[in-house]
C-alpha cells in the first residue's frame, strides 16, 4: 500500500486547503474548507514564494553585475521587486 495514490482508496487533498478529503465529497461540492487551513496553506505558499526571492537576490548579488548598485536596481526593476 505504501507509496499508493491517496485516490486509489477514494481519499485525495483538496486543492484549496489541501485536507485528506473523500474523491466522492470533493466531486459533489460537500466538503467546506476550514479557513484556518486556508490561511495556513497560503502562509506555506508565501513563505516558500519569500524564499525564492531571497535566493534570486543572493544569486544576482554574487555575479559581477551585481556588485554595481544601478545594476541591482535595473534588476530589481526587470523582476517587480
């Protein structure tokens, strides 16, 4: 069983708040998602989104370019940062 799609045993997550949900209840529209459980799986989303930019950042600060000030500006421009 290990390793198994949740969906083979009729259970798979919301795509909202990610709950273990019946395939059944999540096809006919009956399961409500629990709103801290929205707000926590859009916290995850940001966190990891923070992160990434972070990572931009630091990989654009350590190339040449981005030992030049205007550069970084004009990259954070080319990226909405």
């Amino acid at each position: 069983m290990s390793g198994a799609p949740w969906h083979v045993f009729g259970i798979s997550q919301c795509p909202r708040c990610g709950a273990d949900v019946p395939v059944a209840q999540l096809l006919r529209g009956g399961h409500r998602c629990d709103p801290a459980e929205l707000e926590a799986r859009e916290a995850e989303h940001l966190h990891a989104r923070l992160a990434a930019v972070h990572v931009e950042i630091a990989e654009f600060l350590g190339s040449p370019a981005g030992r030049n000030r205007l550069a970084f500006a004009r990259w954070c421009r080319e990226h909405g940062r």
